[in-house]
C-alpha cells in the first residue's frame, strides 16, 4: 500500500512541477456562456447529417489540414496543407482526383508538417482568389499576407510579419475592388494557440491592405479570437467568426456605425473557424460556417472551465496536442440566414452535421474549419483532418 501512495506522490509532483514550469503569461477572461442544450436530432427537417461522406486523399499520409480552399473552375479548387505546400487539385467533376504542388509559403526542411517547423516551412490558412486576376491567390500565412500566382507559383510578400507584427494571421476576405482584410488572431504563434483559446482576452485585430496605397492599416485592436472573416452580401459589413465566444460578429464599413462591431450571432454551439457566402437553390443569400469543437449537452470543455481564470491557466500549460485531444472530435457546418426584416441579425437556417457514429474506416468529417457547396458537393476543410472531405448534396 505504500508503494502505491509512493508512486502517487511521485506522480503528483511530476504533474505539479510540470503545470508550474510550463504555464503561460496570459490572463484570461472570465467566459459565462449560455447553458448547453441538446444538439438537433437526425431526421430534424431543417438537418442534414453526414454520412456517405467522400474522403479525398486519405491514402496520403502528406495530405493534412486543408483548412481552406478556393475553386478554380468546375474540375479544379486550390488548397493549403500544414506542410506549407499550397496544392492544385484536379479532376473533380471529370476525374481522376489528383493534386499537385503550385508552391511553397516557405522552405522545405526535415520534419515540415510538424507544427514546431512552421514558422520555417510556412503554414497556409485563409484564402481567397484575388477578383482582378484569379490567377492570382491571396493567403494568409505565419510568412505574412501572401499573392501567390497560380501558374508560376511565384509568391510575393504584401505585408509582412517583421513589419506588421504578424505572428497569427488566420483568415482573408479580398474586396471587388482589391483591398485585403484579415483576421489576427492574437499575439503568439500557432503552436501556442490554444493559448489565446483559453485566454479569450481582447488582442485579436482586423487588418486592412489597401490596393492603391499598399499601406496597412489596423481597423480594430480589440477583438477576441478573431478568426474566419467574409464580406456581407450587402458589401457593406465583415461578418467575422469568435472563436473563443462561440458567436459571430460584424464590422461595419459604412453608415452611421463605421468601424464599431455589433453582434451577428450568438451562443453557438461550437467554436466558429471560416465563414464564406453562399447562394442557396432558390437564390437566397446565406453563409457556411466551420464549427470545430463542440458546445452541446451534456458537457463542453468551455463551459465547464470558462469562469475560471487559474483552471484556464493550467490547461493552456498542456501542449496542443494534447490539448486538443481533450476535446471529442465533432464535425459540423451551419448554413447561416439574414433576418428577412434586419440583415444585421442571423439565424440558424440548416445544420449538416457528422454525429461520429457511422464512421468508415475510422474516419469521419471532424474539427470542420470551412465549407462551401460546389457542383452538388458540399466540400468541408479541416485544419487538422487527413483528407478533403465532400457529401453529394441532394
């Protein structure tokens, strides 16, 4: 029995020793969120549930975390995987699938895919095609706001992390008239970002690039986990994704309430990653958003822990694996809808959802970062998921 209470002790002290060594310099914000309420159901009319799912490139042990993506034409789309390789793939209407490397977003070394290479081997995450050239695409990555030219895969550099301080740029929105936005999630590198997760403190910034003076400027310094951004269908405001309040938030950009941000969502239930515009069948306008980890009864993570400030400490003091691993994999995108009467306020108009229990081969639609409908497929990204995931959308 005392070895037993020995062991425990040792054990103790290790856990102890490693929380105080490793926890971080943040100061989190107490969160109360909205009581947890049941998920909607399979077989509720206004749900789609995942299942049939096609997993592209699942043979590929070099093919991970497409978290976002464009479409080139009908048979092509571009992605960013977490090696830093920016990927061309074909042959999706008239097969076969394949993909093909356009560029790098930094320099290949031993080990690239690993999460601790990526401020060397680069790191693509939000993209968009830029509307005065769609040869063009414009990404966000820990080398900066990047022009990548689809042909040659030549990149150039419009704002750089030395000068601007970029150390977590996530998402981009490109304008008609080629101004860039972004999001900067926060003050610390990827590897660390569950860091600013678990902080949820005010650091998160919306940048702007503006086309004709190539100046930068910060339009808002004060938000909290910024994370996917898209233009508004009206062009008038950002809709930009909280990651860490679960919720979805606009930046005007005219009228009355330029440069304020006001809610456009709230209570969702799970974390918010990209939200891109969407044109639904019968011609309405709507908005997909990636839902990450989940925030439904019984239990979530940030329920639980979110009102206290040192418990936050010490589990942000885990590595990101391991953090992640704490949180159930879950795969869901909601189809977003303006208020018929106020644009300005958003509803749930349908669910499609991955409820883990028909998974094939292991695999299963999870940490949903982005989606987009494309020739009757609904196509969902991942920033760490092993594969392309696309369901035939009746």
């Amino acid at each position: 029995m005392h070895w037993i209470l020995n062991v425990l002790a040792v054990f103790l002290s290790v856990v102890v020793g490693f929380v105080i060594t490793n926890i971080p310099d943040i100061d989190p914000h107490p969160m109360v969120h909205q009581p947890l309420r049941p998920l909607p159901q399979r077989g509720d009319a206004h749900v789609t549930a995942l299942d049939n799912v096609e997993y592209l490139f699942a043979d590929d042990n070099s093919f991970v975390g497409p978290e976002s993506f464009v479409f080139v034409d009908d048979d092509t789309a571009v992605t960013g995987i977490n090696d830093g390789r920016i990927v061309k793939i074909t042959g999706l209407v008239k097969g076969p699938i394949r993909y093909n490397e356009v560029t790098r977003t930094g320099e290949y070394v031993e080990g690239c895919g690993d999460i601790d290479k990526e401020l060397v081997c680069g790191r693509p995450l939000g993209m968009k095609l830029y509307p005065l050239d769609t040869n063009k695409l414009i990404v966000a990555d820990n080398h900066g706001i990047l022009m990548v030219d689809l042909t040659s895969g030549a990149v150039d550099v419009l704002a750089s992390p030395q000068d601007h301080n970029l150390t977590l740029p996530n998402d981009i929105e490109v304008a008609d008239n080629g101004d860039i936005y972004w999001t900067h999630s926060g003050p610390t590198y990827r590897h660390t970002i569950h860091h600013v997760i678990m902080a949820c403190a005010p650091s998160g910034k919306l940048f702007k690039y503006n086309r004709d003076s190539q100046k930068v400027e910060v339009l808002k310094d004060d938000l909290r986990f910024p994370n996917g951004i898209t233009m508004s269908h009206d062009g008038k405001r950002l809709l930009i994704a909280s990651c860490c309040t679960a919720s979805v938030n606009q930046f005007y950009l005219e009228g009355p309430k330029m440069g304020t941000v006001e809610p456009f969502i709230t209570d969702l239930q799970g974390t918010p990653d990209n939200i891109r515009r969407n044109v639904r069948a019968d011609g309405k306008v709507s908005y997909f958003v990636g839902l990450g980890s989940k925030r439904s009864a019984p239990f979530a993570l940030e329920n639980l822990v979110g009102p206290y400030p040192f418990i936050k400490r010490v589990i942000a003091s885990l590595p990101l694996n391991t953090f992640s691993s704490l949180v159930p994999k879950f795969g869901q995108v909601l189809d977003l809808r303006e208020d018929d009467r106020d644009p300005t306020k958003g509803t749930i108009g349908h669910y499609y959802i991955d409820y883990q229990d028909r998974k094939v081969d292991g695999k299963s639609v999870y940490w949903a970062s982005e989606a987009e409908i494309h020739n009757g497929y609904l196509y969902i990204g991942s920033w760490c998921a092993p594969y392309l995931s696309r369901v035939k959308i009746e």
